[in-house]
C-alpha cells in the first residue's frame, strides 16, 4: 500500500460526521436522567409533601400572628 493512499484513508476517517450518534447519546441520557427524577421523585414524594404542608402551616400561623398585632 502506498503512503499516500493510506494518508487519504486517515483523511477520510477524521473527517467522517458522527452526528447520529450524538442525537442518540442525547436521547439516551435525557430518557435515563428522566428515569432516575421520576424513581427519585417517588421515593420522597410523601415526605416532601409532608415537608410543604409543614412549611406552609408556619407560614400561616406566622401570618396570623404578625395580622392580630397589626396596628388598625
């Protein structure tokens, strides 16, 4: 094989596209990070509630508070 065949060849593989793959590789890891969030999102799912509902009860009750003390 000639030198210059085999410089073309190098050529030609450095200049091939791989953006097919890139769209997959995207698509894949979107889908797996979805995935994982939903997994995630469940397993806390009550206890998270349970943490707003708590946090929004404070803040009520803070509401309250600081309204019964306001000056009319």
């Amino acid at each position: 094989m000639e030198p210059e065949t085999t410089k073309k060849r190098i050529a030609l593989r450095r200049n091939r596209r791989e953006s097919g793959y890139t769209l997959l590789e995207y698509a894949a890891g979107a889908a797996l990070l979805m995935g994982v969030l939903y997994v995630g999102l469940r397993a806390v799912g009550g206890s998270l509630e349970g943490l707003l509902t708590s946090i929004a009860n404070f803040a009520n009750r803070r509401a309250t508070e600081l309204d019964s003390k306001a000056p009319d």
